[in-house]
C-alpha cells in the first residue's frame, strides 16, 4: 500500500497516493483508513461552525463524499502539498457552512449571514466566546486553527491559501489584540 516500513501505519501520503493509483479494494482500504484518522479532527472543524453534533455528522459525510470524488475513476486524483489535514480544513469548513445554510433555509426568519456565524460559541457568556468576539472574523478563525484546533502556521497557510507570512501576521495582530483587551486583564486578574 505504501513504502511505508512493513508493519507501520502508512502515512497521509502514501494513502492518498493508493487512492490515486486507482485500485479499487486497495484505494477503499486506504479511504476508509484516511477517513478513520481524520473524522475526529473533521467533526471538531464543523462543531467549531455549528454546535450542533447531527448537522456536524452531516458536514462530515459531505466532507468525505467530496474527498472522494477526487479521486479515480471520478476524480483526476488529490496532490498533496502540506499534511492532509490543511487540505481537508477548508472542505470541512464549507461543508459545515453548507449546512448551516440548509438550516437557516429551513428558517428563513433568521436572516444571519451563515459566514457571520463560523465561529460563534453556543455559550455566548463563556469566557472565551467573549474574548474571541473582540476579535474580527480573520483573526478569530486563525486563533481557533492555532490554539484550538492545534494546526501549524504553514498548515494554517494552507488551509486559508495565504502566504505562512499572512498567517503569521494575522495571529500576531489578534493576540496583541487580546493582550490589550481590557476584559483579557480582567480575566487573568482574578
């Protein structure tokens, strides 16, 4: 399956490149290995956009119906430039946002913008919903990738198509916003 060492876990890498090589009880043993090791990190990205675990199930089966799609005999296959998961960011977060677009069209009362509300806590009082709100909608999805979901500046980079010095930029500027936030002294006076 891969050049892996015999008896290792293959890497992201060499699965993707089993499911590209188009053999299909190999490249369905590596899909569903891929989406095993990926569905935590999917499932924390869409409850991230919109708390609510059914419709998250739901972004996660898109996710990975898209994924597979790319590759043969539909797709023309997946390149991967970074880790697997900077690649599958942005696929988990519009999923997400498509179903928290089918549930607002389900209400059509609630006219908030679907991108509005990507990062928005179910507990708008908790601490840190109400330091994350100060912070503009860029920077508060690059804090949520680093600090939340753990992700490295240039998976960061990836994941958002900017240049790693952007990203960087942009953290450094939301933590300097959260540094001299009068309500993050607060916190941490207590």
């Amino acid at each position: 399956m891969s050049n892996d060492a015999p008896g290792r876990t293959p890497s992201d890498a060499a699965l993707v490149a089993t499911c590209n090589d188009g053999e299909p009880a190999a490249a369905m043993r590596a899909f569903e290995t891929l989406y095993e090791r990926h569905k935590p990190f999917v499932l924390r990205v869409a409850l991230n956009v919109l708390h609510d675990h059914n419709l998250a199930l739901d972004a996660l089966q898109e996710t990975f119906a898209s994924l597979l799609t790319r590759f043969p005999p539909k797709g023309e296959g997946l390149e991967l430039r970074a880790k697997f998961t900077s690649f599958l960011y942005p696929v988990a977060r519009n999923a997400a946002i498509s179903q928290l677009r089918k549930a607002r069209q389900a209400r059509p009362d609630d006219a908030a913008d679907p991108d509005e509300l990507a990062f928005v806590s179910p507990d708008p009082d908790s601490d840190l919903e109400r330091l994350l709100a100060r912070l503009s909608l860029e920077r508060r999805e690059i804090v949520v990738l680093r600090f939340i979901l753990d992700l490295p500046m240039a998976d960061i980079a990836e994941a958002l198509e900017i240049p790693v010095g952007t990203a960087k930029s942009r953290l450094h500027a939301a933590v300097t916003d959260l540094r001299n936030s009068p309500e993050t002294k607060r916190f941490f006076e207590k």
